[in-house]
C-alpha cells in the first residue's frame, strides 16, 4: 500500500487566520495539564467540594451548608457551577475514592479558558487578530491567572463574570460610540450581555462586579466627555433583565436565614471588610495602599517583564506624543486604573481580589509586545554573551541549590525565624528545593530545553522574524509551566494534601465514629474522612483530630495517645488521637491495631 500525505492541504492551519485557536490551545495546556492532581488543599476548595457534595445529597441547592463552618459566607452560584461535574465525577459516593479534584475544579478552569477567549476576542477587535492572539498567551500563563484557573475557588468564574460584562460593554454600545462620536448612539443587542454577566458576577460573589463596571462606566463618561452615556446603555432594560436573573435567589436566601445571610454576607463579609470598621478579620487591621503594586507585579510574570521592557522601549514616543492615545485604549486604562484604585482603598486586600484587572493589563502588553516585534531595535550582535550569561546564571542556582542553602531558608522560615515569607512559601521553597536535588538529571534535562529555546528566540530576533521569535517565546513559558505542573507539583503535593493521611486514619474509625476537629479546621480533611465531627469536646469524644499548636500537649497530658502524624514538615500539619479509656469501635480493624 503506497500513501501519500500532501501537507499543502493542511498548511491552511498554520495561517494567520488561525492565531487565535493555537492560542486557545496554548491557554488549554496551561489550564488542564494534571488538574486532576490528587488533594483539593488549597484555601475554599474543600469548602466548595463539601457544599457541593451536600447540595447534591440533600436535594437543597439554596442553603451553602459546612457544619461549624461560616455560614453565608459567599452566594451560590459558584457550588450550581460545580454541582454537574462533581456529580460526574461520583462526588456522592464515598469521596475518598471519588474524582472529586476533577469535579471541583473544571468549572475554574473552563471559566478561564472562557476569559482567555473574551479577551482574545475584545484584543482582535480593538487593535487586530494578532494582539488577539498574543493577549491569549499571555493571560493564560500570567502567574496568578494560570494558579487560580486550576483551583476550584470563586475568583477564577468572577473573572469571567467582569471580563463578559466589559466585553459586551464594548461590543454592545462603546465601539460603535467611539466610532461615531457625534452621532446619538444607542447601545445594540449585545448589551443585554452585559447585563447578563454582571448578573452572573452577582451571583457568583455578590456587588463586586457592579461596582467595578460602574466605576469604569463613570471615569468613561468623565474622559471621553459625554454624561449622556448612562441613558443609551438601556439602563432600564437592562436593569431588569439583572434584577430578574440574580435577586430571586438573594430574596430567598435572606428569608430563610431571616436576615443572617444580609448580616454576614453584605455587612461583615463586604461593608466591614472594605472599610475595616467593625471588621474582626487579621484584628481589623487596614492594610498599605502600596500593598498592590508588588503583588500585581509578581503575579503577571513572566510577562509584567515584557510589559515594563515594551514600556521602557516606547515611553520616549508614548510622551513625545504628549500621551495622545486611542480611546479604545482608554477604555482597558480605565478599567484597570479604576479597579486598581478601588481595591488600594480597601481596608482588607488579597493578591485574588485584584485579578478582574489581569485580562485588561494582558491586552495593553499584548500591543505594546506586539508593537515591540514589528519595530524592534537592531539586536546587539553579541547576544550569545546575553544566552552564556543566562546559563551561567542557571548553572549557578543549581550549585547553590545542591549545597542545601534554599532548604535552609525554606525551614527556617517553616519555623517562623524570619517574617519576610510566610510559612508555607517558605515550605514550598524547601520542598521544591529538595526535589530538584533529589532528581538532578531532569532538571539539568530542562535547563537545556530551555537554553535552546532562549538561542532559537534569540536567532530569530536576529533574522528579524518577529512571529517566529515570539512563538519561541510561548514555547519557552509553555515549558516551563508543564514541567511545574507535570513534575514538580506532584512531587511536592504530597506534602500538602491530607488524602493520604485521611486513608490510614479511616482504618482507625468506625463509619459512623464521631471526630472531634480541636486546633485546627482542615476542610479537606473533613471532606475527605466523610465522618460524623464537632467542635466542641465532650466526655463521650474517643478519636480527636488536632492541629499542629495542641496535639503535643495532649499527648504529654497523658489522657490521649497519638495514632496517627502527618509527614515530616507537612503544610498542614496534623494528628489523630485516642482517649487513652476509650474502647475501640466495632469496625475497628486488626490491621490498625497492629500498626
């Protein structure tokens, strides 16, 4: 048999036309590469597997329900988002045995894909099919974009929610406007999307995304001059479609809680945090205004580097022209000067709140990296001094790193010797230290990927074949991201998760022994041990599962012994314990009294 492959007929998706869905699948890889990786040991993702697992059980998909745990803490619409998934991955049965990482996070990481898109989309439509392509790339594997899309927490769908609303903002009324400024314009169809996403946004983790689409809508009225806009964007309409779609489950919830979710949720949850009068969170305290700045910075790396390089490159003609921009990018410094400067204002802050700002940020770096490649200086003719340079550097941390000294910062942080890391950075920092030692060959394996991909960047720069030169680029950040989430992660996970400890535990308990949680309140180990706890001791309490700071004096009581430890420096470090006059359960297995 004689076949023949002609590659002319598949030379049509390598075209131009087709940026935007290589892009795509770009952001896929970054997204989905080992999201399934086993534990759910990050901040609200035993939260959201523990809701969603009630919600299903129960019937009740109104009531967010975590016995002892906070409630009302967050509306709904993140665990519906969740509840199909989760189901699929057989959330109901026994979790242990479950494939409930999958289920928990896919509507995260689908919600970033959706993001990725929308912003590719809004980047073609303002300055064209490349930059649309580009500002994929780099909002997907910007740092905290690319960790949040893989967690199954709120912000990730949040995100969608302000990018939809701001894209249908554009599309739907301002690119028609900015078009045609001295027509009446009014907005068309599509601004009902907006309306739409922003009821979405609602539901998903309460006024956050209104308040930030009418702060961009009063500075674009303010800039571009016209008041008139707040009336031809169909507020009446529009609001209703709103009001219909995200107040239904508002007015329930507050009625069956009769008026707690109001209390906890509106009051103490955003009014107290966001003023920190009244606020017992970190003691009321109210955070630098400064504190965003470093934060956004290291979170869009690699690519907050190209942004302030492109900047530096183009500030002589950007103020030559006395800041003479286009409207349309007005419109993405809005958005992101107006958010920015809300969430500075904000007593409390977090690195997450401000990632609604990241698709914005991501297309005026995607322009500017764009525009960088088209009229890119001649390259100084010893970049090799450039690429020996980056390798020595590499050949230097890894020295370095085998003579123990990242390992030894890392521990003393755990220990908390020192307060510029946290402790678990500092944990990390030892963990991700001992398994590079640990599997040498690879990483020497990977840095050498990675020099070649830097040489081929650099040879392409200098041949002045700019789309080659950047598709070298992604392939390079591309790298780097799978060999963190496809070698590293698992290897320091273990270390994180409380799976595998809840495994040997339920050997020790009867299936419906009761647990008491004392010190600490892991909620992946409450999801996962799937047994009957409380809070609060009693004379009938047998088995305890205590935190770190309390299971040590327990045992030197005397009263309790300890069955069961989390590994050596473990994150969440925690023990299993018996009264030491309890009988052992019925179900209590002869393997477990052995060990």
């Amino acid at each position: 048999m004689n076949i023949k492959f002609n590659l002319s007929k598949f030379s049509g998706v390598f075209s131009p036309g087709y940026a935007m869905y290589w892009a795509m699948l770009f952001a896929f890889a970054i997204m989905f590469l080992n999201l399934g990786t086993e534990g759910i040991f990050a901040a609200q993702e035993g939260r959201t597997a523990i809701i969603t697992r009630n919600m299903l059980l129960s019937g009740n998909y109104v009531d967010m329900t975590v016995e002892h745990g906070i409630p009302y803490e967050k509306p709904a619409g993140h665990y519906w988002l969740c509840l199909l998934p989760a189901k699929l991955c057989g959330i109901e049965g026994d979790p242990l045995y479950s494939r409930a990482e999958w289920g928990v996070r896919l509507p995260s990481a689908l919600g970033a894909l959706l993001c990725c898109w929308l912003c590719g989309r809004l980047a073609g439509r303002i300055y064209g099919e490349r930059e649309g392509a580009v500002s994929i790339v780099i909002l997907s594997s910007m740092a905290t974009f690319a960790t949040l899309g893989r967690l199954a927490r709120i912000d990730m769908l949040l995100t969608a929610s302000i990018m939809g609303a701001n894209y249908f903002l554009f599309t739907g009324y301002l690119e028609e406007k900015i078009r045609n400024p001295e027509q009446k314009i009014t907005a068309n169809f599509q601004i009902y999307g907006f309306y739409l996403m922003l009821a979405a946004g609602m539901l998903l983790k309460g006024t956050l995304p209104v308040l930030l689409a009418g702060i961009t809508i009063l500075l674009c009225m303010i800039f571009f001059h016209d008041w008139k806009m707040i009336r031809q964007i169909r507020p009446f309409s529009g609001g209703l479609l709103f009001m219909l779609v995200a107040m239904p489950w508002y007015v329930l919830a507050n009625i069956r809680s009769e008026g707690a979710f109001f209390d906890e949720f509106i009051i103490n949850q955003n009014l107290r945090r966001f003023t920190g009068i009244g606020s017992t969170y970190r003691g009321g305290e109210r955070m630098s205004y400064f504190y965003y700045f470093p934060k956004m910075f290291a979170g869009m790396l690699p690519w907050s580097l190209a942004g302030a390089a492109a900047l530096a490159v183009f500030a002589k003609k950007i103020f030559h022209r006395t800041l003479k921009l286009r409207k349309e990018t007005i419109f993405l410094l809005l958005w992101f000067a107006g958010g920015f400067i809300f969430f500075s204002l904000s007593a409390l802050k977090r690195g997450d709140y401000v990632l609604g700002l990241y698709p914005p940020a991501a297309i005026l770096i995607a322009r500017s990296t764009v525009m960088f490649f088209d009229r890119a200086p001649e390259l100084w003719n010893r970049w090799r001094i450039i690429l020996w340079s980056i390798g020595g550097v590499l050949a230097a941390a890894l020295l370095i790193n085998l003579s123990g000294i990242f390992i030894a910062i890392g521990e003393k942080n755990a220990a908390r010797e020192w307060s510029f890391m946290s402790r678990r950075d500092g944990m990390s920092m030892a963990m991700i230290s001992s398994f590079i030692n640990e599997h040498l060959l690879l990483t020497i394996a990977a840095a050498a990927v990675f020099l070649l991909l830097i040489y081929g960047f650099f040879r392409c720069l200098e041949k002045r074949q700019m789309g080659k030169s950047f598709i070298f680029l992604a392939f390079l950040v591309l790298i780097l991201f799978s060999s963190y989430h496809g070698i590293i992660q698992p290897g320091i996970d273990k270390n994180k998760t409380v799976k595998p400890f809840v495994r040997e535990a339920r050997r020790y308990l009867g299936e419906n022994e009761k647990v008491l949680y004392i010190g600490d309140f892991n909620t992946e180990m409450i999801f996962f041990l799937n047994r009957p706890y409380d809070v609060k001791m009693d004379d009938t309490t047998r088995f305890l599962i205590s935190g770190e700071a309390t299971f040590q004096p327990l045992a030197d009581s005397g009263d309790w012994e300890i069955l069961l430890r989390t590994g050596k420096d473990h994150q969440y470090p925690a023990a299993l314990m018996k009264r030491r006059q309890a009988e052992p359960p019925p179900e209590y297995s002869a393997s477990a009294q052995q060990k």
